[in-house]
C-alpha cells in the first residue's frame, strides 16, 4: 500500500507533490487540513481524508511539521 493510498483509506497522511493528489483534492476524498506552503522546485501538500483533519493524531502531525519546516526555512 502507498503512502497515498493510505491517506485515501483513512489509515494514514501523505505529503505529496500537489500533482499527484490534485484529483483526490478536486473530488473532496482528501483535503490540505492547513494552508502552509513551501516553496521548492517540488510543491508538497499534506492531506488526509475529509473529515479527519481535526482529528488529535493529525493536529499532532501538523504541528510537528509546521515546527520542522519552520526550523528549516
């Protein structure tokens, strides 16, 4: 299983490049659960399934990324 097809199936998040999971965006089975972008020869957005992106284990993620990023830059 992909890390996508995760997200897809509720198991799971994924930072993607914006063109791989475009489609799932557009149809609603995923969403960007925040609108942090980084700039970079590749886009990435972190999404998970509709629904969950408030979810404690997902805030979690999030935040940790956001500090990872943040550190980064």
């Amino acid at each position: 299983m992909t890390a996508l097809q995760a997200a897809v199936d509720g198991v799971g998040v994924v930072q993607a490049p914006l063109p791989l999971v475009a489609h799932h965006l557009q149809s609603g089975r995923l969403v960007a659960p925040f609108a942090v972008t980084m700039r970079s020869k590749q886009a990435y957005r972190l999404v998970c399934r509709r629904g969950e992106e408030d979810l404690p284990k997902i805030a979690r993620f999030r935040r940790w990324l956001k500090a990872e990023v943040a550190e980064a830059s």
